[in-house]
C-alpha cells in the first residue's frame, strides 16, 4: 500500500484518544489506545496526512426539514435556519458548521446541520490536522435505531433514519440511568417536531473490551428504563466519511507553539554563540550576529502579538454573543427543562405539540389528559423560569378527543415582544 494513499485519523476512545492509520479502501487499525483525554499531549504522530474527529461534547447537532431536494441549496437554508435559532459562528474563527443530508423523501430532505464549538486553548494536537469531522461520522450505523457508545469518559448517543446519521448528543454523567432515557426521549420529540418521526423499539450500545463496558445487569436495567430492546455489540472500526466535512478551525496556537519551542531553541543557541565567540576573541562579531537575531526574534513576536491581537477581538465578539449561543439560551435546551417538568409517569398524557423558544419568549402548546396536569404544568413553568411574565393560561377542552388541550406563553420581564 502507498503511505500517499494511507491516513492517521484521531478518534476519542472510550476512556482516551486513539490513533488509526489505513486507507478508505484497505481499511483501518488501531495503533494507539487509552491514550490521553487531551489531543495536545498525543506526541510521535506518523508523518501521514492527519484527519481529526472532533468528540460529540463539542459539537451541536441541529436537525431540520427543508421542502427541497436541491443540493445547491442546502448551505443557504442551513445558515437562515442557524440565524433563526440565534447561532452566528464568527467568520474570524474560521469555517466551524457544515450540513449534511439525512434523507429525502417526496421532495422534502432532512438536513443535519453541525455547529463546532471554537476549540479550547491547547485542545489541538501538536500536528495540525489536514481536515476535520464530528466522530459520529466515522461509524457506520443501523437503519433506524439509538446507538450509545462511551466517549473520552462520557456516554454519548446518535440517532440514525434510514442509515442516515439524523442526530447526536453527549449524556450528563458517566452511567446510563434515568437521565440517559429522559435525554434521549427529549432528542426523539424534537426530531418528531422537525417532522422525523421515529418509532424506537430497539437499541444498541458498543462495547470496548473495556472496564468501563456495562454489565449485563446495567443493560438490562436500562433496557427496562427505556422500554425498548437493548442489544451490547462490539464497537466497529472507524470508516472515512464519504464526504469529509469543511470545517476548519481557526485555532492554529498548536503551530504557534511548536514554532514558538523552535524560536526559545534558537536564542538559546544564539547565547552558546555569543560565549563561545566572546572566549575565542570574537566578541564583536558574536554580538552583532546575536543582535541581529534578537531583532528578527522581535519582529516575529510583533507578528506573534498581532495575531493574538486578532484572537483577542474574536473572543470579544464570542462573548457578545454569548446570550445567543450560550447552552443555557438554545431552544433545545429551554426545551430540555421545560419537557423535563412533565414527571416520567405522565409522559404518554401530557404532550408538547407546538413549542417555541427565544432569548426574549417561551411558548408551549399541548394537550393532557387532565386539566390538573396542565395546571400543574403551568405552575412549574412560572418556577422554572422566574425571569419571566406569563400570560394567563389558556385551557380548553377537546369534545372530540376528551383532552385538555392548554396554551402558555411567558415574556422575558422587561423585554418588548413584537408580534
């Protein structure tokens, strides 16, 4: 096999970063695991092209329908549905979302758009990477089904339509209990309001020959927490997306610190000069050679200091827009605690049919069993979120189907909402 035609691929293990190198067509195997939790202390990288898989913890996955199946128009319609919801990734820090498709039908597709969070300071391998993409599109998945699989010491899950990768998430802690089930019905009813509908009646968690692959108690006791079918596989090798994302992280401070090592080496090397030739008489041309080398030095760490001149205002500018981007702000999230007051034994009663959400308004439409239930619902409501006005409850009854159905609207206080 040519080493042109073979790659090194970065995928977070279950418990540390692993290194694979192969080809698309030959495969790949794995010649690193457990490694650190940190990219930036991977060290000895082979001097093949390197591809990263960004962790599911860092990424945003936002599902969405589109009445096209015009390709030419799936960037456009991503960045309008980003900016509906309030997510403006700054240009300056490069290209951090990209969409892909998830299926079409009837001329309708679904879309999947990935939003990349900026990459922490010293989160990058020391190599650069050639290209980037999130892990989950680097195993294949099932036709229709949840998938979980640790990830960097964390449980994570994606969720695939017709083979297609439709969306994931990272779960809270490191177990798969009550939490794990909430967040995962919480993904289905919001792909059920994006128009995918799917029917969960199994689900598969990879195993890694690890310590920290559950037992077969733990399977069983969150097979019955998630009324569903739950199947243990060993987790497959990673593939090569066919289509390998455009993001492109502005990030490069890992390259800056190996040229800056390189610069300390330099004037170091320049002092061991400027003794030596002081000790043998050369003093003068010793020292004109070192001053002219501090002056270079000087110039490149005016360089150096523009640049993070440069990272400074984009970080100024992410912090304005923090409000927006904020988890605690995202329409998914405020969808999270607010489906999160219906308690577990009410979840097949009390429905969220129509739910919106904004930095300055939060409106629920739905229906319960008993108007008790969404009054109660309401009340939660005023609690959870106190920073906002709620306008009196609307309720009424549904002849047909014998439900309540109940409508609440809340404003943040001291905020205009223009209809």
């Amino acid at each position: 096999m040519s080493s042109k035609s073979e790659n090194t691929l970065l995928i977070p293990g279950p418990e540390g970063w692993e290194v694979w190198q192969g080809s698309r067509d030959q495969g790949f195997s794995r010649t690193h695991e457990d490694g650190p939790m940190v990219a930036a202390e991977l060290d000895k990288l082979p001097k093949r092209k390197l591809i990263m898989a960004f962790p599911v913890r860092e990424a945003l996955a936002v599902p969405f329908k589109v009445q096209t199946e015009d390709k030419g128009m799936f960037e456009d319609l991503a960045s309008m549905h980003l900016e509906k919801i309030g997510v403006r990734p700054n240009v300056g820090a490069g290209r951090l979302t990209d969409v892909f498709s998830a299926g079409q039908a009837d001329g309708q597709t679904t879309l999947l758009n990935i939003v990349l969070a900026a990459p922490e300071e010293d989160a990058m391998p020391l190599k650069t990477p050639q290209e980037f993409d999130v892990s989950p599109r680097f195993f294949p998945l099932s036709g229709s089904a949840v998938t979980l699989w640790r990830e960097l010491g964390r449980w994570v899950f994606a969720i695939s339509n017709d083979g297609y990768l439709t969306y994931f998430q990272s779960l809270p802690g490191d177990g798969l209990g009550m939490d794990a089930v909430r967040d995962i019905y919480l993904a289905l009813s919001q792909l059920s309001i994006q128009g995918v509908d799917l029917e969960m009646k199994k689900a598969t968690v990879w195993t890694n020959e690890h310590i920290s692959d559950p037992t077969d108690e733990m399977i069983q006791t969150f097979g019955k927490l998630l009324n569903a079918e739950v199947v243990t596989e060993p987790k497959p090798r990673p593939i090569l997306p066919e289509n390998i994302s455009k993001i492109v992280p502005a990030n490069v401070r890992a390259e800056r610190r190996m040229k800056a090592d390189k610069q300390k080496r330099n004037i170091l090397i320049a002092a061991v000069l400027l003794l030596y030739f002081g000790l043998i008489g050369y003093f003068a041309y010793g020292y004109f050679t070192l001053s002219k080398k501090v002056k270079k030095q000087e110039k490149q760490l005016a360089d150096v200091n523009f640049e993070h001149l440069d990272i400074g205002l984009f970080n100024a500018d992410w912090d304005e827009l923090s409000p927006l981007v904020k988890g605690e702000h995202w329409p998914l999230n405020t969808l999270y605690h607010s489906t999160g007051l219906i308690p577990v034994s009410q979840l097949s009663e009390v429905r969220i049919k129509v739910f919106e959400a904004t930095t300055e308004r939060i409106y629920l439409d739905g229906e319960a069993q008993d108007i008790k239930q969404a009054s109660a619902l309401g009340e939660k409501l005023k609690k959870k979120f106190p920073d906002h006005e709620w306008k009196a409850p609307v309720t009424v009854t549904d002849t047909k189907t014998n439900r309540w159905k109940f409508r609440f609207e809340g404003n943040l206080i001291g905020r205009e909402i223009g209809l």
